[in-house]
C-alpha cells in the first residue's frame, strides 16, 4: 500500500467526474488527474528515480499537480522548483537534492540549458499509454521536499513524509468542517509549502482547488470577480495578499459572495487591515494559523472572535495532532507572559534537513516532557508566551532577538509597535551588525507623509527609550520575497 496515493486513489473512486483542479480554462477531473499523473509516472519510473528527488518546475496550472503526484507513482519525492528563480541558486538545489529527472513545461527547455541539467526532462506530453500501480510506501516514506532560505544563504532542503502530511490533513479538515464541497481559492505558489494544504485538501478531502492566476492579485477587483464566478468557499492565503484588497478599497466596488472561511498564514497580518476585513464581512470564519517549514502543515490556530481585536492576535492553541511546550531559562513555561521557545511534537513533523545530519539533531530532538514522557520534538527557533486565555502568543525568532545596551530585546516587539501605528502600512526591523543599531523600515498607509523622525516620535510612547530604533526608513514599497513575505536579505544588504 502507499499512505497517500491510495488515499488518493480513494478520492478518485468516490467522485471520478467531480472537478478536482482548475485554473481559468484548465480542468481536471479526479479520474483525469489520477490517470495522467499515472501515466507520466510510468513514463519516469525505474531504479533511477525510486526513493530519489525529483524536480518540478512549478507553473501556475493545473500540470504541476500531475507531476507531484507523477513523481511519487514512479516512486520517488517531489522537489517543487521555482523556475524563474536565479540561475545559480536552481543549480545549487539540483545539486545539492542530486536530481537527475525534472517534470516541467516545453518552454522550460531553455532554461535547462542555462543550467547545463545532463539528467531527463519529461512534461505531459512524454506520458505513458499505460498507468502504473502505486508503489509501495509507508508513513515515513519521504513525500517531498521544499528548499527554504537558509541563515548562510544557502537554500536548506526540508524532507516531509506520507504520515505526516496525513497526519496533519485529517486533523485539518476535521477542525475546519473541510469536506468535498468546498472549493479552495489557491493563492500560495507551489514552490511555497503552505501551498501543500490546498494539495492535499484537494486530494484526500476531494474539495476543488481553484489555482488562482497571480495577475488577478495585481488586479484585486477582478480578484473578487474570479473568486465569485468559481463560487470559491475557502481561502487560506498570506496577510500580504488579504490586505492588497482592503487597501486598494475593494469592498467598495465588489465583496466576495461565497467565500465562507478566511484563513491566513505565513506573517503577522495588520491589525488595521484585518479590522477592514472583519467589519465589511463579520458574518465569514477568520482564523490566524501558526506554522513551520519543519512541519506538515501547522499546528496551531486561534479563531478570530467577533467585538474587539486584541491589539496581538494570538497564535492560539494547538491542533489536535500537535502538543505544544514552551521551553524557557529556568524550564517549562505553564504562566502567563513568560517567554520561552516554541517545543512541537506531532506525527507531522518533517524527517530531516536534506544532507545535514548535524542541524537535524539540533533541532528534532528526543527530549524529556513534563509529562514525565520523552519524545521527539522540534526546537522552533521561535519564541512565544502564554496569554491569560491560555493561548500561545508569538514574540519573534530566537535569532531576531539581539542584545543591545545591556539588554536583551525581542525586534518582533518592536514591529508590533510600529505596525499599530496608523500611519504605517508594514514594517521590518532588523539589527545593524556593524554600527550596532536598530534599524526600522516602514511603508507608509495611502495619503501619509510621516518621516523617520516623525514616526520615532510616534513610537516613543509605545517602546522603552532602549528599544527605540536609531534610524527609521521610509520606503516607497516593502520588498517581498517569492513566498509573499518581507524580504529581510533585501533590507539587510541596503543597511
């Protein structure tokens, strides 16, 4: 048996004809998917792929999906590849996963022989007349793997296996009453892997992914119309793509008709554009959810009450396949408001850092529990604090804690502060390593004209007098990376 594939087989005997994947006027049923998926995976299949990557150049449509699950019917793990990532960064991840077979698109040719790739390129088009049978694989059997950036700058492969993204799936759906009539509006790139909940949903649910086109986002009132026109139910998308619609005053022209449940993932969403969304659309289920690339999925959520916004949203408590710790100096945290680092054991958690044994055992650990239970646990890097509900709330990563003055200081306290100031639209603080100081970047929210010494001003009265940047940085935009996130590398190298 294969954990997945045959849950997935399941999916596809249960409703052949229902509407698996599409994007624009890409369609696939679930028999249609499964058979070409299948066929491309007999096509790949023999001893040299089996257990090994394989390399997906990854474009926004319905082929991709195939080819992930193409690679696992021939028996290895999929590497979902951004292909217009730099050149020598591509090669670098080829390299260091030993990828010898990429699945991907006739106008990916060219961009193979800038890589100089000597290995098998097949697309869709190279798929067997035959299917093949699902290999045989088990709960740690590897799945696939995303490369993350790593703190040297060189990408990091993180192995996630079968049982753990089954593991988080069924506990996801269950939590979230997410079952086959929901249609999913897919906004993370498949090189992302927050973009494997909406996958797999699709997959071992049956719920309809709708692979929403990146230029809609460009375009948000044309964003709604699609989510409209595909009746989508469900959306679990980053904070930056959420506030590009209350920013340019969307709901103004066109609200979302059947959009049922808002997720959101990834980053801190604004408190401020949350607020917008919460009070033009109160009657919709909002949910903050925590995670980690070491991790299938997430493990923790906090659903968003109706009335008053905290002025934090909390991370909130674990999901049902997850136990969270809190490890602080002295011990175990169980009170409120102390700070500890963010322990999660779970059957989701990845297998290992690609090749890197060392790091691996730094931070999956067997670890003695409070409970009087040892077990392997994930050392997050992040750190958080319990509220007075018992709810898990973020601080920062352990390593944007810095000391400075004397003192120890958290830079995410000092976003938080400057992310509730009106005037700011988003923000990033990094430390300057060199001249030792504090350095804010803020984009300024429409019609503001603030300077940096304006906004210090601001923040006086929110930080203590040590934690108050020395220079704030106006910038006409954020940067963001591939993943919809803040560049931080980007703003480090213009410090």
């Amino acid at each position: 048996m294969n954990l997945i594939l045959s849950r997935f087989e399941q999916t596809v005997r249960a409703m052949p004809d229902k509407l698996a994947v599409a994007c624009e006027e890409e369609r696939y049923t679930f028999a249609a998917l499964k058979a070409l998926a299948a066929r491309l995976g007999k096509a790949a299949a023999g001893e040299p792929v089996r257990g090994r990557a394989i390399g997906v150049l990854v474009h926004r449509g319905v082929e991709s999906i195939a080819e992930f699950f193409a690679a696992v019917y021939a028996g290895g793990f999929y590497v979902p590849l951004d292909p217009d990532m730099p050149t020598h960064k591509l090669r670098t991840i080829l390299e260091d996963a030993e990828i010898r077979l990429l699945f991907g698109t006739e106008e990916d040719r060219p961009r193979l022989e800038a890589l100089g790739f000597s290995g098998r390129f097949l697309t869709p088009a190279d798929a067997a007349a035959e299917e093949i049978e699902a290999p045989e694989a088990g709960e740690d059997t590897p799945l696939y793997m995303v490369y993350t950036s790593g703190s040297t700058g060189r990408p990091k492969g993180v192995l996630k296996s079968q049982g753990a993204v089954v593991s988080f799936i069924d506990a996801f759906a269950k939590t979230f009453d997410l079952g086959p009539e929901e249609i999913l509006g897919n906004q993370n790139p498949f090189f992302f892997d927050a973009s494997a909940k909406d996958l797999y949903l699709m997959a071992l649910v049956g719920a309809t992914m709708e692979i929403i086109p990146s230029e809609k986002f460009i375009f948000p009132v044309r964003l709604m119309e699609y989510l409209n026109a595909r009746g989508v139910t469900y959306i679990c998308w980053t904070p930056t793509a959420l506030s590009i619609v209350t920013q340019l005053n969307t709901f103004r022209k066109i609200l979302p008709e059947t959009v049922k449940k808002v997720l959101f993932v990834g980053e801190v969403f604004p408190i401020k554009q949350l607020h917008k969304w919460l009070s033009t659309l109160p009657e919709l289920r909002y949910v903050n959810l925590y995670g980690s690339s070491e991790l299938a999925g997430i493990c923790c959520w906090y659903e968003i009450p109706r009335g008053t916004l905290p002025e934090q949203l909390p991370m909130g408590k674990p999901l049902s396949n997850c136990r969270v710790w809190l490890r602080g100096e002295a011990g175990f945290v169980t009170e409120p408001e102390v700070l500890g680092e963010v322990w999660i054991e779970s059957p989701a958690l990845a297998l290992e850092y690609w090749g890197d044994p060392e790091k691996t055992a730094r931070a999956f650990c067997v670890e003695a529990l409070p409970d009087g239970r040892s077990a392997r646990v994930l050392k997050s890097g992040d750190l958080a604090r319990y509220d007075r509900e018992g709810n898990l709330v973020f601080s920062s990563r352990k390593d944007f804690q810095i000391k400075h003055m004397g003192r120890r200081i958290e830079l995410g306290e000092i976003e938080a502060a400057a992310d509730a100031l009106p005037a700011v639209q988003r923000c990033c603080c990094l430390y300057n390593d060199g001249k030792k100081r504090i350095e804010l970047f803020c984009e300024l929210a429409p019609g503001e004209e603030k300077d940096g010494k304006e906004l210090l001003h601001l923040l006086r009265g929110r930080l203590s007098e040590y934690m108050l940047p020395s220079v704030v940085h106006i910038l006409p935009e954020m940067p963001f990376n591939p993943n919809g996130k803040i560049d931080r590398t980007r703003l480090k190298e213009s410090m």
